[in-house]
C-alpha cells in the first residue's frame, strides 16, 4: 500500500497554522494550530470543507500552546464546527489542548463568585484573544474575540479532548505513542513542570488582577486562564540579529527562552509509513533535545522528512545542540516577521551551515533573514534552496506503508 504525506503553512502573520493529510488508503488528516481567526475563515476553512467533502476528518487537532497566533484561528474554527456529533464543516476525532481543566486537579463547574470577582471575569472574557496589530475587523475576527475560551467551547462541544473531558494533561513525561488514523503520534513535550510555571504564573497574574476567589475549574475561569495567558505571550521580550550587518554565529548568541507560555508547547513526532516529521511549536530547545535523547534513536542526527522549526525561527529556541540531534530535507519557518522580527538569520545560517544532503527551507512570508539567506553560501558546502511566500501543498515523497 502507498501512502503520499503532503503538509501545507498557512499565512497565520506572525502565528502558526499547519495542516497535514495523507492521501491514498491510509487517509489521515492533522490539524496543528490556526493562528488568527482570519487564518481560519479567509484560507483553513476552504480546505476543511474540501476534505470532509473527499471523506476525511480531522484525526487530530493540536493546539500546541495558548498564544493568540497559535490558538485564535482553533477558537474560530470550533465556533463554526459546533457540536463533535454534528460537525458543520469536517468531523474532529480528538483534540490535544493543555487548559486550566486539564492542569488543575478540582472541578467545580456550579462555583459562583462575589461581585467584584465576576465583574474582574467579565471583563477578561471581554477582552478574548488579542489581534494582530493592524487586523481588520471581520464579522468572524469580532465574533471570535468576543466568544468564549477554546476549553469552553470543547467542553460544550462534546469533543474527545486529552483522551477524555480534558482533565489530563499532555506532556512528554512518557514519551507516549498513541495511535492517529493510520498513524501515530510520539508526544515529546512540554515537560510537566513547564505546565506547572504555566498555572502558577496564571495564578499570580489574576490574584495580582484583584481576584479573591477559588481557583477551581470553571468556564469563567477556562476564559481567563486562557486569556490571560495569551496576554502573557504577548509580553514576552524578543531577541533578534537579523538586522545586523556582520551576524553572529548561532553557538555565540544563542539564548535560552524563558517565556512560560512558549515553554508549555505540545511538542511531537507524528510517522505514518516511513514518514516521520518533528514538529516543534514555540518550544523550549533543551526541553525538545532532552526528550529525543530518551528515545534512545541511535542515528546521529536523527533524520526526519520534515521539521517545524520551534518559534518562527527564534535564536532563543534553537541551539547548536538541538540542531546536532536532527535533520530533515525540508524545514518550514512560519512568520510575516511582525513583532520580534523573527526568524533570526544566525538560525537559518545554522541549519544550511552542516554537511549534509539538498535541503529546502519554506517561508510561508519573504523576510528580511530569508532574503539575506538567499545570498549565503554554505560554510560545509551543502546544497540548499529558499522558498518563500509558499502557502500551498508540500508533498513528500510516495513512500509504502507496511
């Protein structure tokens, strides 16, 4: 049997939004992450329709962290899917998604609150997911902002979330393999204790917000975990060389991420026949580098047929190290270069810099660092190719499946 893997970025601006499928007998399809709601309602949803209408669903939808470029355009998405017994656009089989519900350990979803607690919660539901700057105003961008929580809605929804109601969490303690379609699925992160940082520092931004009450799990409380969150990402100081005339060599400004939001990212290896691609979120680099070690994979470096790479190509989420431990022929890179003014060029020279075979970098937008890459020159030799504004089907290579 033959199976053909193909994988798409979407133009999510400074965000995140993929979609992988497989075609042939082996029909599988992934969803990971949708950056803004404008994401989904000008380009994801299309395909969506397309495939429920060739007979697929989503076997698995990823959100890999709560940052609004990762989670706003899955927010929109299930406003419009509804109910998981009566999808409107494309059934979804299972979701992944680390809220305050899975984090924390008590329910209590009939909690009422004082009025000065209510009134504090209101206006973070309010507020929603923050926009891009400059985002037009679509009736699907407000609705989205003014809607409720991705935890809600999958709870509401009835979707089969963290292999349940979403009360556990996904993290990389056990490296688990699971099944997916006609795949599986290896979770290598976040690291639990990431997860851990992430509820503490919500805890303390919303007591130091004025709240008074309960920390126990509730809808209320799933809008302003999430929020909140989300604004915390937003907060997070960028590090970029990219416009600097002589760059530095990755090994000698690399700096290790520190942002709470970025280090809880579902992180994973999803394979299915031969194919085996790595996708990385907003990842922490020795988080990631940890977890293939304990895999035990004896190759050196671990060869994939693909790579996200973590943090829109951010030198604080790829390091020397990590990139020892792996390569594939394609790399995708995914930002508009708003914001932090990613992806940093001592990044995109380190991954071309190794020995190795053709390699292809994709960027769903040109960037100051993709054109400066254009001009570069291998310092190993090694033959690579930049492919920028690239927002349509990458397929891999048809490989059988046994």
């Amino acid at each position: 049997m033959q199976v053909t893997l193909s994988i798409k970025s979407y133009p999510a601006r400074n965000g995140d939004a993929y979609l992988i499928k497989t075609d042939g007998l082996a029909r599988t399809a992934i969803l990971v992450d949708g950056g803004y709601p404008a994401t989904f309602h000008d380009h994801i949803r299309a395909d969506l329709v397309e495939l429920a209408r060739q007979g697929y669903g989503l076997d698995l939808v990823v959100a890999t962290h709560i940052d609004a470029d990762h989670i706003s355009g899955l927010l929109a998405f299930f406003k419009v899917n509804g109910r998981a017994r009566a999808p409107k656009i494309i059934p979804v089989r299972r979701v992944l998604h680390n809220s305050l519900r899975s984090l924390s350990r008590a329910a209590s979803p009939t909690q009422t609150f004082e009025t000065a607690d209510r009134e504090l919660l209101d206006e973070i539901q309010r507020g929603g997911f923050p926009a891009p700057s400059g985002e037009k105003n679509q009736e699907g961008e407000i609705s989205a902002r003014q809607g409720s929580s991705l935890a809600v809605l999958l709870r509401s929804g009835g979707y089969l979330w963290n292999e349940g109601e979403g009360k556990t969490t996904i993290d990389g303690e056990s490296l688990s393999r699971r099944a997916i379609g006609e795949g599986y699925l290896t979770v290598l992160g976040p690291p639990r204790v990431r997860l851990e940082k992430l509820l503490s520092a919500w805890t303390a931004d919303i007591r130091r917000l004025g709240f008074a009450g309960l920390l126990e799990d509730n809808t209320s409380l799933d809008d302003a975990f999430e929020f909140l969150s989300a604004e915390r990402a937003i907060g997070t100081p960028g590090h970029t060389i990219s416009g600097q005339t002589t760059p530095l060599e990755l090994k000698d400004c690399y700096d290790p991420d520190d942002s709470v939001p970025n280090g809880s990212s579902i992180t994973f290896i999803f394979e299915i026949g031969s194919f085996r691609v790595l996708f990385l979120g907003d990842s922490w680099a020795e988080d990631t580098e940890s977890a293939l070690r304990k895999l035990g994979d004896s190759a050196s470096p671990m060869l994939f047929d693909a790579i996200k790479i973590s943090h829109h190509g951010s030198l604080r989420n790829t390091s020397t190290a990590l990139l020892n431990l792996v390569d594939a022929p394609i790399y995708f890179i995914s930002t508009n270069g708003e914001g932090h003014g990613h992806p940093d060029f001592a990044v995109l020279a380190a991954i071309v810099d190794r020995p190795g075979s053709i390699r292809e970098l994709f960027f769903n937008y040109p960037t100051s660092a993709s054109g400066k890459l254009k001009t570069h020159v291998s310092k190993a030799g090694a033959k690579f190719y930049i492919r920028e504004g690239f927002v349509d089907w990458i397929k891999l290579a048809e490989q059988p499946v046994q």
